[in-house]
C-alpha cells in the first residue's frame, strides 16, 4: 500500500481532534431524546439571560404582566428591565431572574364598572360575573357607581360573598355634580387586608377642582404580624373626562396632601379612572419614581383607549413588586363584547405588592 493510501498521521490527528470536540460540544449544549426516533434538543440554562418577547395578550389569568424597574424580586420575572415597548402593547424584557410569582402578593385593582346602577345589579348573569371577576383581586377600587340607590354594593358584595363573610366594603357619600352623582367604593378580601375606619375620609375639595372628591382608605396586611405587615393609602380618583387635563395635574398634590394628613404614612397608592394614557398621565404627576402598572395597553373592552391604571412611588413604596396589568375577562371569561359591556366596557387594571413591610 502506498502512502497516500494510508493517510497523513498529522491529518488522522486533526480528524479526530475535530470528532472528539464536536462530541463534547454536542453533549454540552444539547439533549438526545428518544429511541426509535432521536431527537436532540438544545438544553435549557436558567442562569443565561436573554430576550423575551411579552404579548400584551399573555400572562396569567388572563392579564398583560409585566415587571416594573425598581420593582423588587418576587415577580414572575422579578428583576427584569423593560428594554422596549411599542404602542401594539408587545413587550420586550431584558431577563435577569426567573423567580416565579410569589402566590401570597396582595394583587391591588382598579375597575371602572361603567355607570353600575340598578339595571346592571337586576341582570343575573351580569352580577355574577361582576362577583367572579371581582374573586381575583385582594382589594378593588371601583369607580363610575350611581347613587340612586345607596344599597348597590352592598347587594353586590352579598353576591362576591355567596353566603360567606369573606369580602366587605368601604363606600364613600355621593360626589360629583347634582345631576349626575357617583360614588366610590373599595372592596377587599378581609382574610387578606384589615382596614382602618377611623382613617377612611374623602378629600376635601372645596373650590370644586376635582369634579369627583377622591376616596381614601388605610390599610393594612392581614397575614404578617402587626410589626411586620406592609400598611398604605390607597386613593380612589375618578378623573372628568370634560376636565381630564386639569384634574391629571393636581396628582401630586392629592399624593402629598394624603402624605401629611397626619397618620404618618408614606406608602400611598392611586388607583382610578384616570381618563389618560401612561405617556401623558406618569409624566403629569412631576416624580420619576412613580410608575403605571398599565404601559402601552388598551384598558377597555374594544382595545381602543387606555383610561385606567395604577400609580405607585417605588421610591418611597418598595413593597411593590413590580408586577401589574391589565385583567381581560372577556378573554378568561369567554364573553362577546355585547355580554362584556353588560359588565363594564372598561377592563380591570391590577398591580402586586409584598404583604410585608419593607420588603
């Protein structure tokens, strides 16, 4: 046999160097699966951070999720850092932990039931489904219910009850101009939050700036010890569409006006129909650790307007976690638009907060 025939040794070297290597690197970087069949698989590695794209149609029970900068690291994805959102309501998070949601988070909501007066409480399917979206949250802030009759939501929460004792309110008198009334009310799971009664009030607002007089309750964990619990205001605003941009103004004053109201509490919380968009309303408030909960997404029923949201001063409440949304039943709930608006044309708006004090 000739040597050409045999082979170089210096390129048998090389072969095998390169098969030896090429094996290390597949069983490295994949998995084979299967017998008849093989499959490989890249493997998976939770400590590599990369990019997620987020639809604002995803999430759990239905909502849009997100995690906020300065949130903490309970979250879904705890420590995650927005990297770009577009107006389609498609997130784009830069990954830095995978922590999964931490089940015993207060989840803090917001909903504008849309003009909730006796015909919607009469409609069977209606009030049930209002009880059942209702069930999700720890604590609601609802705007937009008509005062003819002052026993509305309490009839309402019998039906979120069902029998038990488990949820209760906090209502607020009538507010708003003669012909057309409202009140403001907070319902929450008693199991979770304890509420102060002594420190519930409406802000006085005697020269009529708000169209509406803000409602606010203090509350506190109701899981941890007194010592350890996470207490806060939580303000009710219902904004006039007609006065939006003058009423969006005076946020920071109501957020420093409940600040020194005398209880000695700094973690205070806005919820409510605020009748503006993330873009316009965060920058109004003049504090840039406050954030919105609702970014980009449309909180009505027909995806067209977003009006509702929750503001938090992550400097000041770190207690946030960073993770909040929009709550989109008609999806969960398999409802038509027609049915949804017999609930309310407005989606609830949620965001999540640790029970503990500091945390």
């Amino acid at each position: 046999m000739s040597e050409s025939d045999r082979g170089h040794p210096i390129q048998a070297a090389l072969i095998a160097l390169l098969l030896i290597g090429g094996g290390w690197y597949l069983l490295r970087n994949y998995e084979i699966a299967g017998l008849g069949d093989l499959v490989v698989l890249p493997k998976s590695s939770s400590t590599e951070s990369g990019l997620l794209a987020l639809s604002a149609e995803e999430g759990d029970a239905g909502s849009m999720a997100i995690d906020w900068v300065g949130g903490g690291d309970v979250g879904a994805l705890a420590s995650a850092r927005v990297a770009a959102n577009d107006r389609s309501g498609n997130l784009r998070l830069d990954l830095q932990s995978t922590q999964y949601q931490n089940p015993s988070n207060l989840k803090i909501a917001s909903w504008a039931l849309d003009g909730f007066g006796p015909t919607k409480l009469a409609n069977s399917v209606a009030r049930q489904n209002l009880a059942k979206v209702i069930r999700n949250f720890d604590l609601v802030a609802l705007q937009q219910i008509a005062s003819i009759e002052r026993d509305l939501v309490p009839r309402l929460v019998d039906a979120i009850n069902h029998g038990e004792s488990r949820y209760e309110y906090v209502i607020s008198e009538p507010t708003g101009p003669k012909d057309r009334p409202e009140q403001l009310a907070f319902i929450f799971d008693t199991s979770r939050l304890r509420v102060d009664r002594r420190q519930t009030y409406t802000i006085q607002d005697p020269t009529n700036r708000l169209t509406y007089d803000p409602l606010v309750a203090w509350f506190r964990a109701a899981e941890p010890s007194v010592n350890q619990a996470w207490t806060f205001s939580l303000v009710n605003i219902r904004i006039d569409l007609a006065n939006a941009p003058a009423e969006v103004a005076l946020l920071s004053e109501v957020i420093e006006s409940v600040r020194n109201d005398g209880r000695g509490e700094d973690d205070v919380v806005l919820a409510g129909l605020f009748q503006a968009d993330d873009a316009y309303l965060v920058p109004s408030v003049g504090r840039e650790s406050v954030v919105a909960s609702v970014r980009g997404r449309a909180t009505d029923v027909f995806g067209k307007y977003q009006t509702s949201n929750i503001l938090v001063d992550t400097l000041m409440t770190t207690e946030s976690v960073g993770r909040g949304g929009v709550f989109d039943y008609p999806r969960q709930m398999d409802l038509n638009p027609v049915e949804a608006e017999a609930v309310s044309g407005q989606l609830p708006v949620y965001a999540e907060f640790s029970t503990r004090e500091g945390m």
